[in-house]
C-alpha cells in the first residue's frame, strides 16, 4: 500500500481509478454485447453468464484496476470492489453500452461503474 494514495481526496483517487473501470468496462461489455448470444441472454435476463465468461480475457486490465484500487483504498478492498459494487452494476453498463451502440451514440454510453 502506498502511504501519499491512501492520504488522497476521495475525489482524487475516483479520478484516478476511473480510467482504470472504464477500460475493464470497455473489455468487458465490448465482448459482452459482441457475443452472438447477447440478445437471447439480455431477454431471459442471464446477462451474468456471458460476463463471467467475458472476464478472462479481460484480466490484464481487471488485475490493474484491483491493484490499483489496494493502492488507494487499503489491501483487500480492490477485489471486493471488483466482486461486489462493480459486478453490481456492470450488467447496467453493459445494457447501457448495447442501447447506445443500436441508438448510434458516438460517445459510447458505457456507464461505467465507479
């Protein structure tokens, strides 16, 4: 843990990690919503499925944000963080991301959570 992470601002260290939970949100609702199943999954409500299978070839960018999250919040809290208040909203995020993809936002719409 570094001592001057865990003494900045709330805002400083939601800045910080943003980036971060944006590209693990991108990795993750990009193969999510490519998935040919996404529309069967997204109806039956069974959008977990396809994001714990989306999450290994994402886990480069997913361990950078954990590390990073244990640097600013103590050891520990970042795979909490990633196991619950992110898996949380992330199938809202990826919705989100499909929604803005048919509606042809350019900005993408991602959501991602922070």
């Amino acid at each position: 843990v570094d001592p001057t992470a865990l003494q900045l601002t709330a805002r400083e260290k939601n800045a910080a990690m943003r980036p971060l939970v944006e590209q693990v949100t991108e990795c993750i609702a990009g193969r999510v919503v490519g998935d040919a199943r996404y529309d069967t999954k997204a109806a039956a409500g069974t959008l977990g499925d396809l994001i714990v299978e989306s999450v290994p070839p994402c886990l480069e960018p997913v361990r950078a944000m954990i590390d990073a999250y244990d640097r600013y919040y103590g050891e520990g809290s970042g795979e909490a963080f990633f196991m619950g208040p992110y898996l949380d909203v992330l199938p809202r995020a990826v919705t989100e991301r499909r929604r803005s993809e048919n509606t042809g936002d350019a900005a993408g719409g991602a959501g991602a959570p922070h």
